[in-house]
C-alpha cells in the first residue's frame, strides 16, 4: 500500500512539474508577444521622429505597405499574449485542481 501511494505522489509530482514547464513556455511566448507589439511602436517612433526630413505624400509608396506590416505585427503580438494568458489560466487551474485534490502535496505548491 505504501508503495501505491508513494508511486502515486511522484505521479502527481510529475504531473506538477509538466504544468509548471507549459506555464513556463506560456510566459515565454507573452514575452515574445510583448517584443513584437513593441517592433511597430519603435518604428512607428523613427518614422515621427525623422518626419520633418521626408514629404509623406511623396514616400506614401512606402509608408502603407509599412502600415499595413505593422498593423498585422501589432495584431500578432496581440495574438501571442492573449494566447499566452489563456494558456497560463487554464494551466493554474489545473494545478489549483492538483492542490485541491492531493492535500499532502498542496503545502509545498504556492
């Protein structure tokens, strides 16, 4: 019987580790979603930035094919976070149902 419920605590265990790996990779893809939101806003910021050196009429050639790619980067970023912090609820309540459902265990979940 000991043997039962010491090989079901490292099941669980494991099971925690894994959970707790995904929610790693969650928070590394909001990271990456954070720094390709942030992409558009740094070029955004040359292109305001050197405005007086340029007619927008004149390079509007260039300027909407560059909107049109930072909009689609802003929308990406968006994407990638918002997946990312859906990912990392439904990982934390899974590990809330792991604590709930295994006391000896929840004592050292945080």
């Amino acid at each position: 019987m000991a043997t039962k419920n010491t090989q079901n605590t490292t099941t669980v265990i494991a099971d925690i580790q894994l959970l707790l790996a995904e929610k790693r990779t969650s928070l590394a893809l909001m990271r990456t979603g954070i720094a390709v939101l942030a992409l558009p806003l740094s070029v955004l910021s040359l292109l305001i930035a050197t405005s007086k050196y340029y007619e927008a009429v004149e390079v509007l050639s260039f300027l909407i094919p560059l909107a049109i790619l930072l909009s689609f980067l802003v929308v990406l970023g968006l994407y990638l976070i918002s997946h990312a912090i859906r990912r990392l609820r439904h990982n934390d309540a899974l590990i809330h149902t792991i604590k709930s459902r295994y006391e000896e265990i929840a004592e050292y979940i945080d």
